[in-house]
C-alpha cells in the first residue's frame, strides 16, 4: 500500500502551544470547582486549557472544517482509511501492542482512545492532504498539464510484471520462472506468469496493470516494454527495487486530454508537494485564508503568526542552504 506520510498538517499546530491572556467568554467567572474554600473558576480553567492544548486544538478544528468543505468523502477515501486501519493494526499486533498504544507511540498522536478515533483522524488528515493537492493543482497551468500528457500519456501498455529481492536465490527463481513460461502463448502465458508471480513476486497481491503511463513505471521496466512485442516477456531486468521480469500484455489506444486532464492535475500536484516540503504549509495557509480564518484570542493570534514566520524563516533558511550548495558544486 502507498503511504503518505500521517501527521503532516492536521498536526502542524503541535509547534506552537502559547499561553497567557484575557479570553473574553461568557460566564468566565463561574465556579466550576472548589475545595477547601479555593475556587476554580472557568476562566482559570480556559487559561489553563489554552496554554497546554489551546492552539494544538484550535488550528486542528479549523482545518478540519477546511477538509470538511474542500473534499467530499468518496469510497475512494473510505477504502483508503479501511486499508490504513489493517495495516496500522498489523503492526500493532507485531508489536504487541493495542492501536491505542501504537497510535500515541509510533504515530506521535495523543487523544486516541478507540480504532473509532483512529479512523477519524487518518480520515480528516487524507481529506486535508487531498484539499491541499488540490489548492495547488489549480495553479497549473493548461500547458503544463499538455507538456505532462506529451511526455507520460502517448503511449500506454497493459502489462505484468513480476519483482524478485535481489538476494541468494534469485537467480534460481528466475530460472524456474523461464523455464515455466517457456513454450507458453497468448492467453496460456498470461495465466502462467500470474501463477509465477503468485509464487515467487513482492507484489504477488498485485493485480493485472491496465493502461499504465510512463509516470507510473519504473524507468528501466518502461524502456522494456517499449522494446517488446504483445505476448512477449522480457528477461531480467536489474533494477534498485530487484529483479523485474515484464509481460507486455498490449500496447492501448491513448486516452484524450480532457479525459485524463484531472489525473493529471492530481498527480502533478502530489509530485510537486513531495519535492517542496514547504509547498504544503503554503497551500494550507492559502486556504485559511480562503475561508477568512480570524482569532479573537491575542494569545492564540500570536501563536499563528509565530507559526506563519517560523516558516518563512525556515524557507529562507533552506533557499540559503540549497544556493550555497550549487555554488560549492560549481
């Protein structure tokens, strides 16, 4: 399963958590506990609150509300939660541990009480992730999207492949594989490399690949399949994953732009938020603003703007870096 990372906006809150104030709320002054003659009063208490969860809490019910407006929960969405949940509760049972315990000490979360609550959070993180790839895919540009669909959608191949570990026994496999596909045409080799990947492929969970682009192969497997007929397989190809042996399977009919325009949109986005790890906070940041994002808190406003020129000065910091870098390699 491709994992993106969890915790990466619905959380961003956790750098900043300031205290002290003058909140202006209802009541503020009601008692709402007392011993030995001391009260405590819900103004205390909000102050109290604040400054230990307050901004966490604050920015988390915000961008919650964004994703909530950005994105409709699709079944995509669903079934991308329902795998999260299995693979978490795999390690988690690996580890002997419940997912209460998991979640807060190998995902970093606090307040998860339930599988229920897990579920929620790695809900509402896709849903915001997907509302930031989103953000930043509608400043692409038409003729980026063309440049990207000349480069990566012209040719399409159904295929197969099988992926062996570079390890001792490799090279045996890979004999046994020949050796079973041998002879074999059409329909009946088809059948018998699924039946080898199911023996011997990483990925033998994996079902046939139909259509697939230039964008979603390995760089190596793509020049094979360019170079091989309908019905033949290739031999080994030695790649930084393992062996790949491929089944060029066909060679389909490329789709229209328009019908694939959304893709990719979708997939130029992701990749650009992967190669700019600050691109997400700007996209995010941008969506507040969407939405008019205002504190009343002084506090809590403070926080905020901490956090908005810690990242500015972070950026700087990095764009610094990376130009000394280029300039000692030059």
């Amino acid at each position: 399963m491709k994992k993106k990372t969890l915790i990466m906006f619905a959380v961003i809150g956790l750098l900043f958590a300031t205290a002290c104030g003058n909140p202006k709320i209802k009541n503020g002054e009601e008692v709402v506990a007392k011993i030995d003659g001391k009260e405590y009063t819900a103004d205390k208490l909000y102050e109290e609150l604040k400054g230990k969860y307050g901004y966490t809490t604050l920015m988390n019910w915000i961008d919650e509300e964004i994703a909530e407006k950005e994105i409709e929960t699709t079944d995509e969405i669903e079934s991308y939660v329902d795998e999260a949940i299995e693979y978490y509760k795999g390690y988690a049972e690996a580890a002997n541990m419940s997912i209460i315990e998991f979640s807060a000490n190998y995902l970093g979360l606090s307040g998860i009480e339930s599988e229920e609550d897990l579920r929620k959070f790695i809900l509402n993180d896709r849903k915001l992730t997907l509302a930031i790839e989103k953000q930043i895919g509608s400043k692409i540009k038409d003729s980026e999207i063309e440049d990207y669909y000349n480069e990566n959608y012209k040719d399409l191949y159904t295929y197969r492949y099988i992926l062996l570990a570079d390890d001792d026994d490799a090279k045996e496999n890979i004999k046994k594989i020949k050796s079973a596909l041998k002879g074999k045409k059409k329909d009946d080799l088809v059948d018998e490399f699924n039946e080898q990947a199911k023996k011997y492929s990483t990925n033998s969970d994996e079902i046939l690949v139909k259509s697939a682009t230039k964008d979603k192969v390995n760089e190596d497997v793509w020049k094979k399949l360019k170079d091989l007929d309908d019905y033949e397989y290739s031999s080994e190809i030695s790649t930084d994953e393992g062996y790949y042996i491929v089944l060029r399977i066909s060679k389909d009919k490329a789709k229209d732009i328009d019908d694939v325009e959304e893709e990719i949109r979708n997939t130029m986005a992701e990749n650009k938020l992967n190669a700019d790890q600050y691109l997400g906070y700007d996209a995010l940041t941008e969506l507040r603003n969407k939405y008019k994002i205002a504190f009343f808190d002084d506090d809590l406003k403070k926080g905020y703007d901490d956090f908005l020129k810690q990242v500015e000065d972070a950026k700087k910091t990095s764009s610094n870096s990376n130009s000394n870098s280029d300039s000692n390699k030059k």
